[in-house]
C-alpha cells in the first residue's frame, strides 16, 4: 500500500499567513496515522522540536483538542530556502505537549521595585545551579 508522507498543504488553508525568513513560501504536511487522544478537558500543544534549529524545516505550532479529536493530526511546516536531500527516517519534526484545559483568571498586581531587586540578589547569592536550588520543582507523572 502507498503512503503519502509529506503532501502539500492546500494554499486556501494558510492563505494570508506569514512565513519565517529563509523558507519556501509553501506550507507541506507531515503525515501520520496514529489518532492522539488524550483525558477529557486535555488538549495537544504540536510544535517544532524545541531546541532543534538545526533541522532544515520548521514544524507551525498548533493546539488540537484531541480529547473529542479522534483524526490523524497531520504536522504542517516550512522548508528552509537551499535546502537539498533527505530528511532520515527517526528525525524529530514534531514536539508534542499536553496541556490541560482549565478556567483560570488574570490578576494585576503592582510591581515593587525593591522586590525586583530583592529577587535579584537571591538569585545570584549561589554561583552555580541557582535555578534549580531557589525556583525548580519536582514534577511527577502518573
């Protein structure tokens, strides 16, 4: 059986939309033919490999709510101008984060200049893994 794996994405779909410097002015898809779902009241946040400006495309970034969802999500992207040859088998072209969908709301609050500074200060009282000692928290899955 023949699988298409990357198509053309059809222009009235993305008409108007900007596209990033040094890349064809064409938006292609990858395809895939896993349906994605995900808990009630959880969406997917699709974007390029975070970290991965290296590849010779760009993934657009999407939010599909794949908890009613139950489709293919296809990963529409850019090529970088010049680019020639082949893309391997086990590259990453999309990162894939889920985000759960819940009610919050916005507060303002004043800004402190002397908090700021406070902040600051502590921040730079170690000289090494600062972040990690003053701000990260352990996660943990199920």
């Amino acid at each position: 059986m023949h699988r298409e794996v990357i198509t053309i994405h059809t222009q009235d779909q993305w008409e108007g939309m900007p596209y990033p410097l040094f890349h064809y002015p064409s938006i292609f898809k990858w395809h895939q033919d896993l349906v994605l779902k995900t808990p009630k009241n959880y969406s997917l946040l699709f974007t390029h490999p975070m970290n991965r400006l290296d590849l010779p495309f760009t993934t657009i970034s999407g939010v599909v709510d794949t908890d009613d969802y139950y489709l293919p999500t296809h990963f529409p992207f850019w090529i970088k101008q010049g680019f020639t040859g082949i893309i391997e088998a086990g590259t990453p072209v999309c990162q894939i984060i889920p985000i759960p969908r819940e009610k919050w709301s916005q507060t303002k609050e004043t800004f402190i200049p002397g908090q700021a500074l406070k902040n600051s200060d502590n921040y730079f009282s170690k000289i090494a893994k600062t972040y990690k000692t003053h701000f990260w928290k352990k996660k943990q899955y199920d």
